[in-house]
C-alpha cells in the first residue's frame, strides 16, 4: 500500500450550462483556472445536470398529455399529473407508489425516486423538468474523447447524481455513466490474510468514488458540478467498463 | 467555493488487533510513522473490522445452540445452521430469505446481509465470526475521546463497514459508527440557484465520506483499515450528531 492520497477538489467557474455550449471547452477552462492540470490517471467527476442540460434534456410539462395510468398514480403519490406521465415515459417500472413517493425503475436500469428527473437548478419556468442523459455512459465516453483530443490526456470520468437509498436517511451520489473507471472491481477468488475467500467479492469503485464527489459537489445555491480528483489506484482504471456494470439485474432484484 | 482538496489516506501500519491492544495508541503510531499530524478538522475513518476485534466481538460457531427457526432459516438459505443462530441473534427482523441470500434488520437498525457477521479476515479456527460493535456510535466517540486525551487533538471519527446495496453490484462504504461529524446534512429550506426550493433535502455526509474510505482501505489481503481525511469544509463537524442519525425509521421503510 502506497502513501499516495486521493485528492478530490471541488472545482469552481462554470457558468450555466445551455445546449449550445461547448462542454469540454468549459471544463477544461475550469480546470485550467483552478490550477489543475490532467493526466491519463486523474478521474473528473461530473454532476449529471450539467451533462443532461447541455444534451439538452428539458422537458416543458405544459406540453405533456397526461395518460389515465399518469393520473391514477399522481393522485396516489400526490404529484403532478404531468410530472408523473414523464416519470412513466422514463420509466420500466413502478416499484412503489405511496403519498410523495414515487419510485420506479428507470429506463436505465437505476432504481430511483420519480425517476430522477429534476425540478431543481433547472433555469426558466417553473414548468420544466430535466431528465437524466439519454445514456449517461455513453455521454462520459465522449466527453472523455474530446477531452483526450483537446489535452492529449485522457483522464476516467464519471458521471454523477445523488439518489436516496431504502434504508438510510439522506441522499449519497452515485454512478450513473463512466469511462475510463473500473467500475467494479472483482475480487472473486481472492483470500483474506487467512488465506480463507473474501466474502467481499465486488467493490463498487464509481459508486464509492460518486459519493464523496457528490458531497463535495454540494447540493445547494453554491454548488459546483465539477471535481477533480487525483491518485486513484492504477488498477481502478479500465479501458472497458462503464456505470452499467454496476446495475444488479432485474432476475436477482430481492426488492421489486 | 474554496480550492481546498478533500484528500484521503490510506494509513498502514496497523498490526492485527486483538481485544488486549490499545487501539488509541496504535492508531496514533501509524498515523505517526506515514507521517499524518492530527488536526481537530480531520476525520479518522476506521473499518468496523478492528473496533469489534478491539471489543472482543468474536462468537465461537461450536459453542452455538441451534434453534428451530434459525435450523428453518437456514435451510432456505443454505447457510450454517450456527452462523444463521449467530445473525439471528444480531437481528430483529428477517428482511429477505432466499437460497444464499440472508438479509435482516440488524439490531443497530442497518438493513444488511448476514446482520454483518464477518468470517473474513477473522484469525482462528474457522469457527469464528466477527460482529458489529455493541454501539459502534459509543466505539467512534470513546475513541475520539482517548485520542484527544492523548494528543489534544479531536478529529471526527467514523466507523465503515462495506455492504451490499439492493439495486446495486458491488459493496460501498457506510458509517456504522460516528462522532465528531455532522453524519447528515439537512438543507431542508434551502433554495437552488432559482431561488426554489431544493428537491434534495438530506445529504449522507457520513455515508459518503466512508465509501470512499472503504474503496481505499481495501478489501483484499494488503488492505489497512484506517484512513486519514484532511480538508473537511468546517459545517461537516458536529459535536452532537451520530451514525444512528442515517436510520431511516422502521416507520418509513417502503421495503421491509
């Protein structure tokens, strides 16, 4: 074990994000002006606001057509109608719909209240919603791309939100798009200082990584969705992972 | 938004624990020898591992009585007999019973598989099992309080342990047991960069601190199990808050 530190740094100087900005060129800049330079083994992880509204996921909820099933569901959690109808079109499932409750399973796989889509730091009328990347991995493999064509530096990159968890008060971030990251690390068939197997067998780095970047991100008027972070492990870069990896599939969902 | 990095380090030096150490002294010795002064703004985040062998946690499996529905447990599960008494007595509900899978309600309130009931890393026969501290939250602040009367110094403390999530692949991070910091944030009122009020409204700082320190600990035979963290923004710290904090209530609990 190295005594190298992970350093993870909040970088502020990004403006609002519209879609017609150049992302890459924003972040960098950001970077730049904070003093960080990039290297292949440095991870930038990154609030998934900012990529969606630069993909330009808004929705206007004075244009949605609200469905029977929409309207049902709304008056059991208490939302709006129309808000629940975009819910649904991101959506598999609904796992649980109880009063200001709605959790479904999201398009991507993520299980997740109203599907994440997001009301707040969303500029404009109060009528626009923001979904989540149409395939957040996807989103950070050409992010990634641009950035090793600008740079010549090819840093992972991880794509963030903050989700609740069943059993545990708060919000903690979590992976929802990677590249460049081994996400999850296998461990099967590795022994403890007994030489007995781990019980362990599956270490989830993105989300473990998205946690504390998520916190540093901050949550509230002057958050940042940018951080910077340096001296990961080698071996938790991959040329071929990506945030799905992370998905527990639906035929071992104990929880549905 | 300072330019201060949050940095993490994984502190090795610590040699196998037993209930006989003194943990306090240990700790500050390898935190000495790689060279991490103590300031009263860091936080020390320790796996559960040590603290319960420290606290002499162990249960020897042949010195356990084996009643009928533990017998009926595990024969669902396909686990030991002894080692589903053991969780059982950890527990104060069953959550989940299928064919390798034993999810309870730990006493402590943590919904986790095998009520944590550790046989990795576990020196002996292979007979013995390892459980959570009594009151991992007393644990985090008795250790804060002897190291601040070792060295005047307060750092906030946090005990991690590593479980499995249930939409997720792979273990993350979690406090078990904390003093010193503010385990959860509550932003309720706060407003976004719109001046509306934030949808997220509870941030698990603890939780997201520790899943970064377990990444780094390491699950594998070369782990260490303390970390050092330097560069905690100032409102994290907290005199009153705990781990029991991140509960969800039973009350609340959409998933039992």
């Amino acid at each position: 074990m190295s005594l190298a530190p992970l350093t993870l740094l909040a970088v502020p100087g990004l403006p609002e994000i519209t879609h017609h900005v150049n992302l890459t060129l924003l972040i960098l800049t950001a970077l730049e002006e904070s003093g960080c330079d990039l290297r292949d083994t440095d991870a930038l992880l990154i609030g998934q606001k900012i990529i969606s509204k630069a993909e330009n996921r808004f929705v206007d909820l004075d244009s949605v057509r609200v469905s029977p099933r929409a309207r049902e569901l709304a008056a059991r959690c208490g939302k709006d109608p129309r808000l629940v109808e975009v819910i649904l079109g991101e959506s598999t499932q609904v796992v649980r719909c109880a009063p200001r409750v709605l959790i479904v399973r999201h398009r991507l796989g993520l299980v997740v209240a109203n599907a994440a889509v997001d009301q707040s730091n969303v500029p404009g009328s109060a009528s626009r919603a923001l979904l989540l990347p149409l395939d957040p991995d996807a989103s950070a493999a050409r992010l990634r791309e641009s950035i090793r064509a600008a740079t010549g530096r090819a840093p992972a990159i991880v794509i963030t939100d903050s989700f609740g968890r069943p059993w545990r008060q708060g919000v903690c971030g979590t992976a929802i798009g990677s590249a460049g990251l081994l996400t999850l690390l296998d461990l099967r068939g590795a022994s403890d200082r007994e030489g007995r197997p781990l019980q362990v067998t599956q270490v989830a780095i993105a989300d473990a990584l998205a946690a504390t970047a998520a916190l540093l991100m901050g949550e509230a008027a002057e958050g940042t969705p940018l951080v910077h972070a340096r001296g990961l492990p080698r071996h938790f870069l991959s040329e071929s992972a990506n945030a799905a990896l992370l998905q527990r599939p639906v035929r071992e969902d104990l929880f549905q």
